[in-house]
C-alpha cells in the first residue's frame, strides 16, 4: 500500500464526513434558506466525489454528468430563492429582531 | 522505490478538494446564521472543485480531458455567485441574517431611506423588490 493508495483513502473518508455533517445541517437546519445552502452544498459534495472516483479509476466516463450539474445546480436555488416571501419569517425575529451587540455569544 | 511524481500530485490535489469539502461541511454544521453558513460552503464550490478538476486532468494527462474540464470550472465560477446572490437576498427578506452579528449593515439604511422617502407605492414594492 503506496502513499498514494493512502492519500485516495483519506480522499475517500473525507468526502463521506463532509456529506454526513451537509446532511445533518440539511435534516436540522432551522429555515428554508439554511436547507438550501445545505442541498448545494450536498450536490457539490457528489460532483466532487464523482470527480475523484474518476480521477483514482483512471476514465472519464463521469464528465458529462460533472458538466451538467455545474450548469444546472444553480436552478434549485434560484427557484426555492424566488419563491422565499416575509411570510416565511420566522416568527420569534418578526417581533422584536435583534440589535446591537447583545447576544453575540454562542 | 521509484514515484510518479504525477500521480503524487493529483493525489494531493484531490486530498486539498476533500478537506475543503470537510471544512465546508464542519462550517456549515456549526456557524451560526445562513450568511456565514454560505460563506462556509462556497469554499469546495469553487477552489475544491478547481483542484480536484486539476487533478483529473493530471491524472488522465490528455488534453481532451482538459478541454471538457474547461467548461465546467467556467460554468461554476458563473452560477455560484448567481445562487449566493438570491440565497442571501431571500435569507435577508425572512431573517434568516443574524442582525447582532453584522458589524454594518448598509442594506438596512438603504431600506430605511427608501421608506422614508417614498409613498405608498414604494412601500407596496419594498416587500418583493428590497
């Protein structure tokens, strides 16, 4: 086992945490806009993984796939953006929203 | 033991887009309002995309493959921005934004002047087009 082979290990690895954590922020996060950053974040986790998988097997069978999500991803979130409207506020911050430096922590 | 200096290096490459990635990951896991979370995720978007796409094309060592890879990073670099501008315009509109955490927000006085300086039909567009 090469540095190499140990180097596509870790490559592996990571991109299987980075989905995990992207997920669990998809599962909790607590407005739509969270959701979606998270959902471009997990697509972007995929491309990346198909570009390494294509990279370590030696082919490019994967590369057409690789373009059209890069030119397409952007639709998901112009669409959700679009169709965000104040009726989705949350309803703690529509009262009173939060000023000044107080409650900076956390 | 003899190493090819270009796998090695595409190697290293596709390791540099995966910690991005985990960066991204961590980042968006933990930080606390959806401006920072997409400060957080446009790291693997386009550096980490960039570098696993280099170490594609060192990997395959055609040139084809790099005219195909080409695009890809154009398209990227053109729609990310495009998808960040309406995420944080619309996390803005329903307060998704943290307003203790701004240090200074020049949106918010530009609202607040054309509330003041317009008329009922201003106000009636504020709440699609601020």
């Amino acid at each position: 086992m090469s540095v190499v082979d140990v180097l596509h290990a870790a490559t592996g690895i990571l991109l299987a945490a980075a989905a995990l954590l992207v997920l669990l922020r998809l599962v909790r996060g607590p407005a739509i806009v969270d959701r979606m950053v998270a959902s471009d974040l997990l697509l972007t986790v995929v491309v990346l993984a198909l570009v390494a998988d294509m990279a370590i097997g030696g082919h490019t069978r994967s590369l057409p796939l690789v373009l059209a999500l890069a030119g397409t991803a952007v639709l998901g979130a112009i669409a959700v953006a679009r169709y965000v409207s104040k009726h989705d506020r949350r309803p703690e911050e529509s009262a009173a929203p939060a000023r000044g430096p107080a409650g900076r922590e956390s | 033991m003899p190493v090819d200096w270009s796998e090695l290096l595409a190697a290293i490459l596709l390791l540099l887009g995966a910690v991005l990635a985990l960066s991204a990951g961590i980042g968006v896991l933990r930080f606390p309002d959806a401006l920072s979370r997409m400060h957080a995720a446009t790291k693997p978007q386009n550096l980490g995309l960039i570098a696993m796409l280099a170490a594609l094309v060192l990997a395959s060592s055609s040139w084809i493959t790099l005219l195909a890879v080409l695009p890809v990073i154009a398209l990227q670099l053109i729609t990310t921005p495009m998808a960040a501008h309406m995420l944080g315009r619309a996390g803005y509109r329903v307060g998704s934004v943290r307003q203790d955490l701004l240090i200074r927000d020049e949106l918010e006085d530009d609202i607040r002047r054309a509330q003041r300086t317009g008329e009922s039909p201003g106000r009636r567009a504020s709440g699609r087009d601020r």
